[in-house]
C-alpha cells in the first residue's frame, strides 16, 4: 500500500514535470527561430569568418525544442498508461534528445566569444573587405557595414580612428586626405544626405559618427547565445531531475 502511494506521488510529479518541459520546449523551437531568421542581419559577418556557430547551435535547438514538446507529450502518456515500454521508449528517445541539445548549447556559447568578445576580430574582417567589390564576401559585408553605420549612427569598430590607423581595403582606393574614413560615417540629414563632407573628413565631431560599431554586434550575438545557449541550459538542468527521476519510477513498475 506504501509503495502504491508513492508512486501515485511520484506519477504526479512527473506529469507536472513533463507539463513544463513541454512549454519550455515550444518556447526554445519558437525562439531559436527568432535567432535564425536573424532579425540583427549579422549573420554575413559571422558567415564570412567561418565562425557562425551561434546560428549551428540554433538550428539544433529547433529540432530539440520540438522533440522535448512531443516527447514530454509521449510521457506523459507512458505515466498515465504505467507502460514499462513505453517509460523506456520516452528514457531512451529524451536521452537522444538530451546530449543533441548539449552540444547546442555547449557549440553555441563558446562560439560567441570570437565575436561578442574581441573586436579586434570584427575590426580585422572589417579593414580586410569592406569597399571590396571584387568578391561576394566583400559585397555582402560592404552592404552590411553600410547598413549598420547608418542605423546606429556609428563608424568601424570601435570608431573612426580604426581607419586611420590600420591598413585596409579602404584605403587602397581613398587616400587619407581625400577620405580618411567611409562616407557612410558622416552626419546626415532627414534625407541621408551628408551634413558637412569637408568637416566629416577633418574630423568634427557634429559632423562624423563617434562611436564605433562593435557594441552593436555584440549585443545581437549575445541576445543570439542567451537564447540558444543560457535557456537550453536551463531546460537541460530541469530534463536531468526529470530523467532521474523517471528512471526511478521506470524500476517501481
């Protein structure tokens, strides 16, 4: 009789533990979504560098977080039936389903850092290609500096001065004089058109963007890597008492 209560007792916890996991499962399928369709649009920069591991970890964790919504689904049903079947179906198929969303998020965050961590990577690739209109790569990361510098206000890496001090593509084309940085980092009116071109290129600060761009980058692959990685970690913590504990009730059967 003693044992019949307990496992009543353990039966509900294991319903209500594979009622969360199935939320958070459909929670990481719709947000590692979110993190392919790559609403930041940085993914050429990642791409280009072969370091896009953010977005690999992604696409894993679509399918896990899918597969934990179907299989918390499944054992619930295994509980409920008190199938010993179909409890060690769900044990092995979770399992599976566990270590993939490990190195999801294990892919994910120690990937991050080449990016969200070092701007001297980003500003490498930057002086490399940027007005480099010889290759694809170059295209693609010209129009994607453009578009960043003119969304956030913002010029190179860590400001102007990088294309002054490095060697780059840029300044195989403009001489110093004539542009010591792109013409994207100068001020513009309502209708993009440059404020003061001679005093962008001297330098005054009203009329050229000061900050750099990097902060924007490594906030969009930050939000990227806490979305894959931070909260599969957290569904991987919740998924280990939940296994533990299903093997446990897996031998009361």
């Amino acid at each position: 009789m003693g044992e019949t209560r307990a496992s009543t007792g353990v039966k509900a916890i294991l319903i209500f533990g594979n009622l969360v996991l199935m939320m958070a499962g459909i929670a990481l399928f719709a947000e590692t979504i979110w993190v392919v369709t790559d609403p930041y649009r940085v993914y050429p920069v990642l791409g280009a560098s072969g370091k896009d591991d953010v977005f690999a970890g992604a696409w894993i964790a679509i399918f896990t977080g899918f597969s934990f919504f179907l299989l918390s689904i499944a054992g619930i049903v295994a509980v409920v039936r008190e199938s010993r079947t179909m409890v060690l179906t769900y044990l092995v198929l979770m399992l599976i389903v566990y270590f993939f969303e490990c190195a999801s998020a294990i892919t994910s965050i120690t990937h991050r850092d080449y990016i969200a961590s070092d701007p001297s990577f980003l500003k490498k690739q930057m002086l490399q290609f940027y007005s480099d209109e010889s290759s694809d790569r170059g295209r693609d990361l010209t129009r994607v500096w453009n578009r960043i510098m003119d969304q956030e206000q913002c010029c190179g890496s860590r400001g102007p001065i990088d294309w002054v001090e490095y060697t780059s593509y840029f300044r195989t084309q403009y001489n110093e004089t004539q542009a010591p940085w792109p013409f994207r980092c100068c001020t513009r009116d309502a209708d993009l058109r440059v404020l003061n071109q001679r005093g962008c290129f001297v330098g005054l600060k009203d009329f050229v963007f000061q900050k750099g761009c990097f902060d924007y980058f490594s906030t969009a692959v930050n939000r990227y890597a806490w979305a894959v990685s931070w909260f599969g970690f957290a569904i991987l913590m919740w998924t280990f008492f939940l296994l533990v504990l299903t093997i446990y009730y897996y031998t009361t059967l």
